[in-house]
C-alpha cells in the first residue's frame, strides 16, 4: 500500500495545476509543486495545517448565483466553507482569486472535488485550480469550440517582434504584465548537420505543435531563428512564467519525432524573464536568452530565469537599473 501512495503522491506532483487535499478537519494532507509554484507556500509549511484565511475569494455574481448580493466577493476563511458552500457544492470549477504567500491576487479557475471511499463516506476534498486570465477560463492547451490555434502563432520574427512591442506598451501604460520564454530545441543544430535541413525542420515543426497545444488562448509563439521559438506570455509572476515553462518542456519530451522510421528523442532548452519595472524590451530579451543558454549549458531539458541583478556579471550592466 505505500509504494501505491507514493505512485498516487508522484502522478499528482507531476500534474500543472495546483492540487491541495484536505482531510474532514480541514487540515492540509497533500500540496503538489504547482500549487507552491502558484500560491507560493511550500508544502513543508502547509502539511497539517488549515488552508491560509482568505486563502481564495468568490465572486459569486459572476457565476450567477441566486445568493449573490449584487457582486460581493465572499471570502473563504481557512477551514470554513459558509457563503461558498452553494457555488462550491456543483462541483464545477469557479472563477475565484487566489491570495499569494506575498499578498498578491491572481484569478484562478478552482475545482472543490469529494473524495469518497468504497462506501460512499466522504474522507477527504481535493482542491484543483490552474491560473487564468480574467477573461480566460481555459486549461493549458485547451482551446475554444471551433479548436483553432492558428491566433496564437506568428509566422514570422516580425510578426512577434510586433506583438513584443505592443505588450511592453501595455505594461508601461497599463501595467499589464508580460514575460517571455526564449525556448532552443537541443536537439535541432546536430539533427540539422548529421541528417539535413529537411529532418530539422520536420523537427521543428513537431515542437511547434507540441507548444501549441500547451499555450495559453492568450499566448503568442514565433518562430526565433533556426533552432528557437519565442513564446510570449502574460502570466502574472515570475513563478508562474518559470512553472509554465517547465509545463511547456515536459509537454515537448513527450512529442514523438520520428526520422526514417527511428525516433529521435525530444527535449528544449528554455529561457524566461518576467517584464520589470522600467526595464526596456531589448533588456527583457537579453535576460530571457542569456537564460536560456544557461538551460543549454547545464546540458538541456532545463528551464532558467535570471533576475536583472544577475546580467551584471554577464555583459548585460547597461540592463541594470539605478
């Protein structure tokens, strides 16, 4: 049975939403990395404890419910379910805003599951959520009815340099955040020179689709020279971006590439940076490729972010702010 628990514990670790399971106390049996990478607690600190107070809000006229009072939002303290209990009971994933170990929001789509046992008898819940936009309420690489994903991929370096320019624009009028991961297929250049450009781009095309199909519906990839993508995201958080990329390349080691029959292992070097306070875009993606040859140098398969204090010693002191 406990080589079964561990099988159990390492399947929801693996996953990229957030999975929490509470005991009928209450109390904290299981908190995965995606929910650390989210929320930011560490599951050492969490295990056997409540749910942090106000842990998650609910805006209950959003999702129509006759307890509504015109658009109050219902806090859930740690441990209680009062106000939500209507919303949450459905067992259908609402919008809710998620609080940060560092007392920043982000909205999150949450799934409040019972756990039952052979007999019926309720032993545990599982919460399950996964950060969205607020207009977004679609998983990693789901996409909307008519399944197109032909918006969310520029053709050319232009083409994304473009939409580059407009989200720093954004961000410095609006303060929409922004991030960007530089990603190098590892296994590209050797295929290119041993096999040809034809095998390479084949290579390409099948980690295009791979990344496609984890993106975001508000993301955008390009095409960034040979052997690079581009992927711009808005995710809210430097943790986020770097849970995200770490998503993006367990995805692309599962694509299977074949070449004259025999396949060819997968795996992508990948770079991220989060957008920073009056930081200019060329810095921004100074930042996110000297990461990703970070992630190249430690033999690929990685994901990398540095920090702007980090370029100082890396040829990037122009990027560095007073």
């Amino acid at each position: 049975m406990a080589d079964h628990i561990e099988i159990l514990e390492a399947a929801l670790s693996a996953l990229h939403e957030g999975i929490i399971v509470l005991d009928n106390e209450q109390r904290i049996v299981f908190w995965n990395p995606a929910a650390t990478a989210m929320a930011g607690y560490a599951s050492v600190e969490m295990l056997g404890r409540p749910l942090p107070g106000g842990f998650y809000e609910v805006d209950l006229a959003h999702h129509g419910s006759s307890q509504s009072d015109g658009g109050s939002k219902v806090e859930s303290p740690a441990g209680n379910e009062t106000g939500i209990h209507e919303v949450l009971a459905h067992q259908r994933p609402v919008l809710v805003n998620i609080c940060h170990q560092r007392h920043h929001t982000f909205p999150a789509m949450l799934h409040r599951t019972p756990l039952r046992d052979a007999l019926g008898a309720r032993v545990a819940t599982m919460l399950r959520f996964h950060t969205v936009e607020e207009i977004d309420t679609l998983l990693h690489g789901e996409c909307s009815d008519d399944g197109a994903t032909e918006h969310r991929l520029e053709h050319s370096q232009a083409g994304i340099e473009d939409r580059l320019d407009e989200a720093s624009r954004e961000w410095v009028a609006n303060g929409i955040p922004f991030g960007v991961m530089w990603v190098l297929v590892d296994q590209a250049a050797n295929l290119r020179k041993t096999h040809g450009r034809d095998a390479s781009e084949s290579m390409m095309d099948i980690v295009e689709k791979s990344l496609l199909h984890g993106l975001r519906p508000t993301e955008i990839l390009g095409r960034w020279g040979s052997n690079e993508f581009l992927v711009l995201s808005h995710e809210r958080t430097i943790d986020m971006l770097d849970a995200h990329g770490r998503y993006l390349a367990g995805i692309t080691r599962t694509a299977d590439f074949r070449w004259w029959g025999d396949r060819v292992g997968l795996t992508v070097s990948i770079g991220v940076a989060q957008a920073q306070v009056s930081e200019s875009l060329s810095c921004l993606l100074k930042r996110a490729q000297k990461a990703m040859h970070s992630s190249q140098y430690s033999g690929g398969n990685c994901v990398t972010h540095l920090n702007p204090k980090d370029m100082a010693n890396t040829g990037g002191q122009e990027c560095l702010q007073s």
